[in-house]
C-alpha cells in the first residue's frame, strides 16, 4: 500500500480495528443487557427494573400538575371541535346544495361557506367548555392541595352549570348532569385498578 495513503488513513481514522485501545467487550452481559463500550459497565446496575431515569429540579414534579394539561387541553378540544364541525358542515353543505341544485364554483363556494362557519362555531363551543373546566381544574386543584378524582368530577360539573346557566334552571341542571355523568364514566375507566385496590381492602 503506498506510505501517503497510509498516512491519509491514519488521520482521518484514527480509532481503526487494530487499536489496541478500543479493545473493549461489547457482548451482552448476564442480565442481557448491552455493555458499553466507553465505561465498560452494565446499564442495568443502575435502573433494574429498565425504567427511564431522568433528573428533576428540586421541588419538580414526576407528572405534570393541571396548569400545564390545561393547554394542550383547550388545544386538543379546539382542534377536535373544528373538525367535527367541518365535518358536519360538509355533510350539511353537499344536502343543501343538492337540494338546491346548485353546480359548479358556486356549489363549492356553498360547501366551503358550510365547512367554515360549523367548523369554527363547534371549535368555539369545545373551546369554551375546555377553558371552563381547566379553570376550575386548576382553582380546585390549588385550593384544595391535591390532585385527585374529586377535582375532575367537580369541575366537570361546575362547567356544565355555568355553561346552562343563561338557558334557564332545567338547562342548567342538564347540563350539570351532563358534565357529572361524563367526569364520572371517565374516572371509572382511567382509575378502575385503584378502585379496585380501595375496595379489596375494605
């Protein structure tokens, strides 16, 4: 092999096979576990159990507290509002126009007139309610010092009767039931296993 392209290789590959340094295990462990090759030392020493570790600051949280789930609430709620409405204004839209038999550019014109206003009023709608019980998530949840089923089910109700309060008393009260029926089907099925725990130690 010619000495320049010898040098060359040594320069621009200097970890090649053949150094001795990085004669380093990379087998897998007992535990199975990949070793590294810079520490030579198993990984799985430090988390057995093979869950992430992570470094929080001093008074952090594992989880994060309602204030932060708020936002991508609302958004999410944004989001999923403006597309069932669109959806609805589509289907709307292609009846409508049908029925009045309209073609062409001004057929689409109507349908996009649908699309757009339903969108947009389903996308408030959702966005409200969402703003609504964030708020009164947060204010429980601050108040009372815990994180825990009751703040859900309360400020699903509390946002159900404020949303209904203009519409009359029956309303308000629906609209009450609504939220509590709801909060309520959603903390049996997110929290059936401690359900299960606090009722086998009864």
């Amino acid at each position: 092999m010619d000495p320049d392209h010898q040098k060359k290789s040594s320069i621009f590959a200097p970890y090649s096979s053949r150094d001795p340094s990085m004669d380093v295990p990379v087998t897998a462990g007992q535990a199975g576990s990949i070793m590294s090759p810079y520490l030579n030392f198993d990984p799985a020493f430090i988390s057995p159990g093979g869950d992430s570790e992570f470094i929080f600051p001093e008074g952090a949280n594992r989880q994060r507290g309602r204030l932060e789930l708020s936002f991508s609430q609302i958004g999410g709620s944004v989001f999923a509002g403006g597309a069932v409405g669109g959806l609805n204004g589509l289907y709307s839209g292609f009846k409508e126009t049908k029925a009045a038999q309209l073609t062409g550019a001004v057929r689409r014109t109507q349908m996009l007139n649908f699309i757009a206003k339903q969108g947009a009023s389903s996308a408030q709608t959702l966005g409200v309610v969402a703003l609504m019980y964030s708020i009164f998530g947060v204010v429980l949840s601050m108040g009372r010092g815990v994180e825990d089923e009751l703040n859900t089910i309360t400020a699903a109700t509390a946002t159900g009767l404020l949303y209904k309060c203009s519409a009359g008393w029956k309303r308000c009260v629906r609209g009450g039931g609504i939220g509590f029926g709801l909060a309520t089907a959603y903390c049996l099925y997110t929290s059936r296993d401690r359900l299960k725990d606090m009722f086998s130690k009864d």
